[in-house]
C-alpha cells in the first residue's frame, strides 16, 4: 500500500498541473506551457516533467532545493528573474542549472540578499561570494572516510602481524634445524 500511495504522489508530482499556476498545452509539441508568475509563490511548485515554457518570475523565491528542476528534461524556455533571490552558498544548484539550460536566463538573474551581493548578476559570482556550505561532506561521506580508515589501520596491523609471525617461524626453523645438527 505504501508503494501505490508513493507511485500515486510521484504522478501528481510530475504529471499535474500545480495548482498555483496556470497550464496550456502546447498542441502538436507534446508539452506544457506553465505561467506561474506574479503568484507570490515562495518555492517551486512540483512540476510535470513535460514542461516546455516554465513562467517564475515576479514571486518570492529566494533559492531552488537541489535537484528540484532536474527532472524536465524537454525545457525550452524558463523565466525566472524579478525574485528576491539570496545568493548565498545553496544558490549554487539554481546557478549551475541554468548556465546548463538557460544562459539569457541566468542573465536577468540579480541577488537580493546578502548585503554586499544585493543587485549583483548571479552569473558574475564566483565561489567565494558564494562562500562555502559547512555541511560540504555529507554524513554518509564521512561515515565511509572512518570506515575506510579503519579497514586501512586493519590490514596495516595485520601485514606487521604477518610480518612479525614469519620472522618468528624462521628463527623458530633455524632452531630446529641447529638443535637436529648438535643432536648428531
């Protein structure tokens, strides 16, 4: 049950039209034209996947969730400008997005916050500007850099193990093979 309800989400999720905007098919193209400006949205709403014309400008977004446009692969056009963007280090998937799909775009593209940044074009910043997110490895990269360390640090103690045990054998031999001439 909880894989239908999750299939049903994922459907209206990229099928849809988001109810904060308004929809037109574009006929013989198979895709859909979607204005959603001047709607004081706040975030992107989820949008179908055969999105041709998206309209965001004019509304309150101030970033872009990673991954959150990935999935219209047939876009044509986007407008997004006039949005009181803040151009800190998570405006770095939006920048890097549209540079991809849309170079004119990203040009109308002005900072609003933080201060120094305020009507500074986002395709003009560079990574220190932007600055640098704390959480840069995620936990599941650091968790594996342990791990790895560790097994490292394992097969390190082991090879001196091996090392320090076929020493011992060959004095050990040597041993031997010196008390069986002196019993001769």
């Amino acid at each position: 049950a909880g894989f239908a309800i999750s299939l049903l989400f994922h459907m209206t999720q990229t099928e849809v039209c988001p109810s904060s905007c308004n929809c037109k098919s574009l006929g013989e193209t198979k895709g859909l034209h979607i204005d959603c400006s001047s709607r004081k949205l706040t975030e992107v709403p989820a949008l179908p996947v055969n999105t041709k014309r998206l309209y965001l400008q004019n509304n309150s977004l101030t970033s872009v969730p990673p991954g959150a446009l990935d999935s219209l692969r047939s876009l044509e056009e986007v407008k997004i400008f006039d949005n009181p963007w803040n151009c800190d280090c998570h405006i770095l998937y939006l920048k890097l997005w549209l540079e991809d799909v849309s170079a004119p775009s990203l040009a109308n593209i002005r900072c609003a916050t933080p201060a120094p940044l305020k009507k500074k074009p986002l395709s003009q910043l560079t990574g220190n500007e932007l600055g640098i997110c704390k959480r840069l490895l995620p936990i599941k990269c650091l968790e594996f850099f342990w791990r790895d360390l560790i097994l490292i640090a394992g097969a390190i103690t082991t090879l001196i193990l091996v090392a320090w045990a076929l020493k011992f054998s060959k004095k050990l031999v040597c041993q031997i093979n010196l008390s069986q001439h002196d019993s001769r």
